[in-house]
C-alpha cells in the first residue's frame, strides 16, 4: 500500500461534528484532486468516518460544503482510504478503502507530501 514517489496524502482526522476543520480539509483535497498533476490519497481517520455515514450527514458543521465535495469526489470515481471505526460505512455511490489504524503509518512514510487536518488540543 504505497503512493506514487511524488504523491499526495491528504490525511483528515478534524471531528466533522464539532468543527468546520474536515470541510475546509475536504475542499483542499478536491482542489488537490482536481489539478491532477500528481497522485493523490485522501485518507479519512477514525475519528472522521462518522461524515461518511449518510445518516450523519445533516449534523456535520458545514454539511453543505462537505455535500459538495462529495459530489465532486463521486463525479471523478475517487476512492477513500478510511482508517477502522465503528461506526459502519456503507456507500454505493464511492470507493471505500478500509485499513486498520496499524496500516496508516505505511501510508503516511510511502507519500513525498503529506496534509495533516486534525483538531487542535
């Protein structure tokens, strides 16, 4: 599980339900994505995968923004990495990629760029 030498891992781990933090990252990553000039990852962490879950979708700090993105990501057949949680992700409309939290360190030595969106301490 590695990225290309010159890739992209766009790591969001912001609680979407207490901050705005994951849909300003969200969009970042579609910026990223739609540039192309290089391979990028979205890897959503534990304590994101709950924006992913359709039923929470209404409760997230800017749903709007994130709704947007997601269209764009399900426009452009993207995948997601989301690191085990659990909470359970069906989606049909996306490619979801689960790893176990051991496997997110992997990815984040195998990308030349790394964006880290968490939530400050």
């Amino acid at each position: 599980m590695t990225l290309d030498p010159h890739g992209t891992l766009v790591l969001i781990d912001a609680d979407p339900l207490a901050s705005s933090r994951f849909s300003e990252a969200l969009r970042t990553a579609v910026g990223l994505i739609a540039w192309k000039s290089n391979d990028v990852k979205l890897l959503i962490g534990a304590s994101a995968r709950v924006a992913l879950v359709s039923e929470r979708v209404a409760e997230l700090v800017d749903s709007p923004g994130v709704l947007e993105s997601l269209r764009f990501l399900q426009e452009e057949a993207f995948c997601f990495w989301v690191e085990q949680g659990p909470e359970k992700i069906e989606k049909e409309d996306y490619e979801i990629r689960e790893i176990a939290s051991g496997e997110v360190a992997g990815l984040i030595r195998g990308a030349r760029y790394l964006l880290h969106f968490g939530d400050r301490s």
